[in-house]
C-alpha cells in the first residue's frame, strides 16, 4: 500500500495546505500593490503620455495641446498606439517583478 493511504483525514498534507494558503496569501497582496502601482510611458519627446497600473488597467492618456496643432491623424494614432504599448509593456514588467519570486514559490510544492 502506498504511505499515508490509511492515514486519517486532515493529517496528509496539512504543511502543504497551509503553505498553498500563505502563498495565496501573498499573491493576493502582490496583485493589490500592483493595481496600486502605476508606470508612465512616455513617446514623442513627451507629446503623449500613458499611464498604466501594475495590473495593465490604463489610468490615463495625455497628449500636449501643441501637438494637436501640427500633427495628423496618423501621426497622433501612431504615437497612442506607441504609448499604449510602451506602458503594457512596463507594466507587465512590473507585474513579472512582483509576482516571479511567488511563482517560484510553487515550485517547492510541487507544481
């Protein structure tokens, strides 16, 4: 028979169990900080501005007035979609900052 088949319930797996917990603990408060967390992305010598929370929510965009005056259409997209991209990015960065070390920490219990 395998160790531990007859063992009582609640008595197999109990420091797993409560590892799982912690960890899902910490993974709970990382993502809050990072909803918290805001990075600027920034393009066009600062013509446009994205800023992006740490769980990839767009906070907002700004674009400098002057650039209204000059720029067409095409340009102005190009530069959000830069912008946009630039902050996802970062943000995504941020969140593989935050959340790889807890990541790791599944490793140890055995996923």
């Amino acid at each position: 028979m395998a160790k531990g088949f007859n063992r009582p319930a609640g008595m197999a797996g109990g420091g797993m169990m409560q590892q799982i917990k912690k960890l899902q603990e910490q993974m709970e408060a990382a993502q809050a900080q990072l909803a918290e967390q805001t990075t600027i992305a920034s393009v066009g010598g600062g013509a446009v501005k994205v800023t992006m929370t740490g769980n990839q929510v767009c906070r907002s965009v700004e674009i400098n007035p002057d650039l209204l005056k000059e720029a067409d259409a095409d340009m102005l997209q190009d530069l959000v979609l830069s912008a946009v991209n630039l902050a996802l990015e970062q943000s995504r960065q941020m969140a593989a900052e935050k959340m790889g070390p807890l990541a790791g920490g599944m490793s140890g219990l055995g996923f």
